[in-house]
C-alpha cells in the first residue's frame, strides 16, 4: 500500500501491531495522502508463522534499506509494531528522522525487546484482552503460541477487522528478544523518538512507564484515542504527524 507526493511531502512508513496488517492503516494512508505525503503501509511477514522478530520485520528493513539516498523516513509503529521500527532504527539511523511510537511497545538501551511483554503482564489491567484467545502455533523451532483477539476487544471497525485479523506471535522464544545488547545508544538511541498516548488506552501507563525508560522521548497526548488509535482519532493522529514531520526533517 503505497502512495507518493510532491514538493516538501515527506514519507511515512506506518508499521502496524500484533494481528494486524497494512489494512488498519486506511484512515490515516488516505489523509496523509490526500495532504501530498508518500505513505508506504506494509504488512509485516505472515503473523503467527515466523518464529523470528526478524523475519517479520523484514518487509520494513527491506523498504527502509531500499529507501533513495538522502530520503529522511518517518516510521510510525503500532503496538508490538514498536519493536520492529526499534529494529529499523538500529540498523539504519541515519535514514530515519523521527521514530513514532503510536500506543506501541517502545524497546529502551540496555534492556532486552523481551521485557516489553514482561511488563504487559505484571501492569496491564486484569482481562485486558477479554475474549481473545491463545491458540497452539508450529514454527521452524518447534510449538509456540499465537494469539487471536476476540470480537469484543476488537469492538473499533469490528467487521473490516474480523474479515482480516490474523493469529500473531509475540515471539517469546526469539532469542532476540533475550538479547540485553540488540538496541544501541549509538545506532538506535541515536534516532529521534516520539510517544502518541492515547487518553482512553487501557495501557497509557505500561506506556509511561516505557517513556521513562528512555530519557528525552518526547510525548503527546491524543483525547479520546483508545488503543487503536489510527481508527478512534486518525485526523487527530495524522495532525500529530504532520505536527512531528515537520520539526524532524
């Protein structure tokens, strides 16, 4: 899903979360669009069925490693989407003007990816994910587990998203997402971050606290966003990013 523009249009690369894919991003792709902007909505590799953060990610290294020579990208993760721009930034810093982290799970310097799924489960609010389910998935390194969301977590665009949803993995026998020495100061600590917190998001805190991890993430506050926050606020969203593109160039 990709579109461009001219003149000062600059170009976003939205990385959707866990179950997800490029679809979720219509709303915003259309607006920046519509405003000159070049948008490039990827799906990342199959979810549920690579057993490794990297092959996932691989869609969006490819586009970012092919990416014109000066071409500052903006990168707009989602959710578990956080970590594969986290893997982006470590490997190409100098192509990237400003990480975006949209209710996402931001990695810090120092700490394993892992940690990000630890503190989910010690501080997010009990039944967070109501009806979604835990299903059995097999992989190149043997069993695993995927997760489904169920209908009433998904209650925002319920029909497009029970038409397209897929299991997804959390990779949590990766050994990437173990490794304390993935994410550096000089490559990924070096890119510009932004945090979007989504006023009604269940996680705002989980998300808090991940900023404090990082000093010098700067914040921003979305009203009345929940989660999802490019479906319950995409106008107010793309606003934010025109808002950021501007200052990070």
């Amino acid at each position: 899903m990709e579109g461009s523009g001219g003149g000062s249009s600059k170009h976003f690369i939205p990385v959707h979360g866990l179950c997800h894919g490029a679809w979720c991003w219509y709303k915003v792709v259309t607006m920046l669009r519509s405003e000159g902007h070049r948008v490039t909505a990827l799906d990342l590799a199959a979810s549920g069925v690579h057993p490794a953060r990297i092959d996932e990610s691989r869609p969006l290294l490819d586009a970012v490693a092919v990416a014109p020579a000066g071409e500052r990208l903006i990168l707009v993760g989602h959710s578990f989407g956080g970590l594969s721009i986290a893997l982006a930034m470590e490997r190409f810093p100098d192509k990237i003007a400003v990480a975006v982290f949209a209710a996402s799970s931001m990695p810090c310097v120092g700490k394993h990816m892992g940690i990000v799924r630890k503190l989910m489960r010690e501080r997010a609010p009990k039944g967070l994910l109501m009806d979604s389910k835990m299903i059995p998935m097999n992989n190149k390194r043997g069993p695993g587990t995927a997760v489904t969301l169920g209908p009433n977590f998904l209650a925002e665009d319920l029909t497009l998203a029970k038409l397209l949803m897929t299991p997804g993995s959390q990779f949590q026998d990766d050994p990437m997402m173990k490794d304390d020495k993935l994410l550096t100061s000089a490559n990924y600590g070096s890119v510009k971050r932004v945090c979007l917190i989504g006023m009604g998001d269940d996680i705002k805190e989980l998300h808090r606290y991940l900023i404090t991890l990082s000093p010098g993430t700067e914040v921003e506050e979305i009203a009345g966003a929940d989660h999802n926050i490019m479906c319950s606020k995409p106008r107010e969203l793309c606003d934010l990013l025109a808002k950021i593109s501007s200052k990070y160039d």
